[in-house]
C-alpha cells in the first residue's frame, strides 16, 4: 500500500513534461491541458491512498486537521480536472502551494 502511493506520484510526475522526441516543437500549457484530467485524476487517487494508508496501517482515520487538509486538496484536484480556465488553473496553483506549506507547518507543529 506504501509503494502505491509512491507509484502514483511518480506517475503524476511523469505527465508534467511530454516526451521529447525529435525536432518538433513542443507547447508545453497545451500538452498540460491535454493531460489535466488524467494529471488530476491521478493525484486525487494520491490523496485517497494517503488516507486508505492510514486506515489500513493505524485501523483509523487521520486525526481532524490532517483528514480536513486531504478534503481541501482533493476538492482543488477535482476541480482542476473538471474546470479548464487557464486561469482557474493558475490560481489553483498558488492556492494548493500555499495549503501545501500551511499544512506542512501544522503538521511539524503537531510532531514537535
């Protein structure tokens, strides 16, 4: 179950960047939005395996902020599969990156 969720960040990795291959050009936002639903389908599969690990390894759910954080970022994952604007996507981007670093802190707060 560990190396799962492993396997599926490295196959959210793997669709950032297209293949490169010849001389073509390569227009990287419309590879990105060509992938964007399988990119945020996978993360979210991500996001519900960190908790099914949690299930399976502890017998219960993470505690109410870390189960609060994995809804934020999963409700982000969906949406950004479901909305196109690139816009909506540039935001998207910010708003995970600063959750991503809140959540980081609490959850070095709550080690400490």
């Amino acid at each position: 179950m560990v190396l799962s969720q492993t396997v599926l960040i490295y196959m959210v990795a793997s669709l950032v960047f297209p293949e490169f291959q010849g001389e073509k050009a390569i227009d990287l936002k419309e590879s990105f939005f060509a992938h964007r639903r399988c990119f945020f389908a996978l993360g979210f599969s991500t996001v519900a395996l960190s908790v099914a690990k949690n299930v399976v390894l502890d017998g219960r759910l993470p505690n109410s902020k870390d189960l609060a954080f994995h809804a934020v970022f999963a409700v982000a994952l969906c949406s950004g599969a479901l909305l196109s604007s690139e816009r909506y996507h540039k935001a998207l981007v910010i708003f995970v990156l600063v959750a991503f670093i809140l959540y980081t802190l609490l959850l070095y707060a709550r080690i400490r």
